[in-house]
C-alpha cells in the first residue's frame, strides 16, 4: 500500500533493503532487547502456544492421534476426524476456508499473526533470540563479540550458544516428523538402531538441520525473502485496515528536545531517538510508513512508549491504527470489503460441515485391472477382473459386501468373500464380474455395482463389462 506521510520522501527508503549493505553483502540485524506492554503480553502468548505446539502429537482421542499430516500415506487427522486421498475435496474446501480467513483477517487486522502466532516469530524471538540475549548479551555486546578475533570468550560463548540452539533444533525437528508421521514411530524410530530406520532416521537430521540453519543464520530473510505473506499484504490492505503505524501527524517534523526551550520550535512529538529502529527485528523503519518487512511485533510501539513516558508525552505516537485514523481520526472497520470476505467465509464453512456431515465412512474405487479385456471359462461364463480399493474412515472394524445391479451378473471376490476393514485403515484387492456368454448382447455394457454395509447401500459405483458376441 502506498505510503501516506507527507513528510517523508517515498523513494528513499525503498532503494534498498535494511538486511543489505551497499556493496551487496548482508548487513547482520541485531535488534536491541525490548520490553513494554506489547511485549509482555506476547510472551505469555508465544508460553500457551508454544505448549499448544508440542503437545499435539501427544494427545490423543481413545489412543488415536488428534492431529496428523501424514503426506507420505496420504493420511490427515485434523481434531479427530480422518481424511483419506478420497477426501480430497474437504481438504480442498477446508484449505480455502483458512486462505479466506487469512485474506479476511488481514484486511481488517494486517500482519497481527506474523507478530504474535506464527511459528517462525514465536521461535526466532521468543526463544532462540532470549538464549542469544543471555549468553552474548544486548544488540551492542552482540555486535562488540562478534567483531573481536576468537579469544577464550569468544569461544566458550559460540560454543554453548551454538550446543544449545542444536539441541533446540533437534527438538523442533523431532516436533514436525512427529506431526508428519504419529509420535509413536517417531519414539520407535529414535529408540532403534539408525539401521533399521534409515529413511525416518535422515528424515530427523534434514528437519532438524533446517530449523538450525534458519533460526542460526537465514533468521529474518525468511520473513523477508521466502514468505509471501509480505508480499501478499500489498493487495489485501487498504486506508482501514489496522497496523502499527506510526501517527506522522502528531510525531512530525521529528527533531531531538534540546536544552533550550525556545530551540524546539513548532516540533512534533517524535525526537528522533531511534529506538524504534534499533529494536526492529527487520531492521525497517517503521516511520517510511508501511512496509513488506513489517511483521507487526510491536517492538516498536513498546519502545517508543517508553520513550514517550520519559519525555512527559503522550504514549501511542506508534500504535495499532489505520492509514485513515491518523489521517483523518476516523476508524471504520467493517467496511463492504471485510462484509464481503465475511459472507465468503461463512458459505465455505456452511459447505464444508455439510460435506462433512453427508460423506460415506467407506470409501470405495474400482478400476479395471490393467493389461486385461475378458476371460472365458470352460463352463462357458466370461469374467472381466476388477481391482477395488476400500477405505475405513471410522474406528471400528468394518464388513463390506459388493453387489452387482445387473441382472445376469455376478459378483466373485478374490479369496476371502468377507471384505473385513480394520479401523482406519486401506483394504484393495480384486474380484470378477462374471456372465454366461450366451447372455451377452453388446460388447461393452454398463454395469452398476452396489456397496453394501450392514445390508445398506453405502456407495454406488459405474463400470463397463466387456464380452465377446457371437
């Protein structure tokens, strides 16, 4: 969104990125610690939700997993209920109702989750950079360490930081296969020999690696460079939407508090002390107005407080506000454009409950087998071979019969007659559809089969029978 602060030159700023020097090479963030109101109250949140996160591969609901990503056997658990490769529109629609939610919320709030929920700030601030603050110190003693050549300090202070955020990554990597593929295997796994698991096994090191590469170095490009979110806000923010902002009307012109007091002149309240730079984990401005690299986290706006306090002004000079409440002292938060994504929203989660409520525990898919047309038999019956793929949704052990609604035909099941379903769990095996050849009318017919559970119909499925006429 185009910046509104008629005090500032809109081209300056965005020459460049904060995270690059002139010559090209990285200019290293050290942001200075914070405290304030904001802050505080993120820190409470980032405890709930940081306990929320580790503790999701271990509940569970009568010994199964409340949540699971099983991408490798295309298998889902959100809050108990199960998905299978079946349901993919479910996923689909319940994938759409988060986008619109996100879309929504950010029309209306800005980036508050990049600030205060997502993952990437909650471990990046609220844990790998308070162990950085303890054993290296502030922003300055940070910088100061990090210039002197390797002495015993240098040393022994890279060594424990670097030990401790290995072991932290190693958690965290552990954390997300447990998510991927159920905290039972991910125990199985770490408690066998590195032999017997080795796909599972190199599985932990590259999410671990990562999670260490990208909390030890890449740190805040990942918002910058990889996430698109930022890029996103661009086309979802408009005047009334809510960020923190800084109030130019009131802070501006900006200028130190000298000594003197008929050498502040006609001043804004900002003095320039640039704290609100210093404590940004960007490294941006927040002054130029908004910008991609504003995550919302409200450093700024702690620091600025305590500024303000200091100097007897009035707190708020940087505040959640919109481009309109600063400009003009007017909020409007539920205009057409977040009625809109409202209404989207709601008739989403209307059709996603009702596909949930209306579809089949059993899911049932036949296909030809390949490579084959017809059989004849000697008793002059030819048969066509199927492959049939059922999946249990519930908890409970299922039985499944097929039938075939055309008359004269046939349904023979390879092997066991029974289709027995375990819980939760992928039945395939094959069966013929078998017919007298004198029976035959047309070389290909329609045939319906119907799956049967408990002696009701659960599905219904179409296929072709194909036979020789004479």
């Amino acid at each position: 969104m185009a910046k509104k602060n008629p005090h500032l030159n809109p081209d300056t700023f965005r020459d460049s990125l904060a995270t690059v020097q002139d010559d090209g090479k990285r200019n290293w963030v050290y942001p200075k610690k914070v405290k304030g109101y904001f802050y505080k109250y993120r820190t409470y949140l980032s405890w709930v939700l940081l306990a929320i996160l580790f503790s999701g591969p271990f509940i569970k609901v009568d010994g199964r997993p409340w949540l699971l990503f099983n991408i490798f056997e295309r298998k889902f658990i959100i809050f108990g209920a199960v998905f299978w490769p079946q349901d993919t529109y479910l996923l689909i629609f319940l994938l759409l109702i988060f986008f619109v939610f996100v879309i929504l919320f950010t029309v209306a709030f800005g980036r508050v989750w990049c600030g205060w929920a997502c993952p990437q700030t909650l471990f990046m601030e609220m844990v790998f950079r308070k162990i950085e603050y303890f054993i290296e110190g502030d922003a300055n003693q940070q910088r100061t360490l990090n210039a002197q050549p390797w002495n015993q300090e240098k040393i022994v202070k890279k060594t424990i930081k670097i030990s401790v955020f290995a072991i932290i990554s190693l958690l965290i990597g552990h954390l997300v296969m447990a998510y991927l593929i159920g905290i039972d295997e991910v125990i199985n796994i770490v408690s066998s020999p590195p032999s017997a698991h080795m796909s599972g096994f190199i599985g932990l090191l590259a999410f671990s690696g990562i999670f260490m590469f990208v909390f030890t170095w890449f740190r805040e490009q990942a918002c910058l460079v990889v996430c698109p979110y930022g890029r996103l806000q661009g086309v979802m923010l408009d005047n009334n939407s809510i960020n923190v902002m800084y109030d130019y009307v009131r802070g501006e012109p900006r200028a130190p508090i000298r000594k003197n007091p008929t050498e502040n002149g006609d001043k804004g309240d900002c003095v320039d002390c640039n704290l609100c730079v210093q404590v940004c984990p960007t490294g941006i401005d927040i002054r130029n107005g908004i910008q991609m690299e504003c995550v919302n986290c409200t450093a700024c706006i702690d620091a600025c407080d305590e500024v303000m306090v200091k100097v007897e002004r009035p707190t708020g000079l940087i505040r959640y506000a919109s481009e309109n409440s600063i400009k003009q002292g007017f909020q409007k938060l539920l205009t057409n454009r977040v009625k809109s994504y409202i209404v989207v929203l709601v008739l989403l989660i209307i059709a996603f409950v009702s596909l949930l409520v209306t579809r089949n525990d059993i899911g049932a898919t036949v296909t030809r087998f390949p490579g084959m047309t017809y059989q004849m038999r000697e008793d002059g019956m030819v048969t066509n071979l199927y492959q049939i793929t059922l999946i249990n949704k519930t908890y409970d052990q299922q039985e499944v019969s097929l039938e075939s609604l055309k008359e004269g035909i046939d349904v023979e099941v390879v092997g066991e007659q029974r289709l027995i379903l375990e819980p939760q769990s992928k039945y395939e095996g094959r069966f013929f559809l078998v017919r007298h050849l004198d029976e035959v009318k047309v070389n290909q017919e329609k045939v319906e089969l119907s799956v049967l559970h408990l002696g009701e119909e659960i599905d219904r499925i179409k296929t072709n029978f194909t036979a020789p006429i004479e």
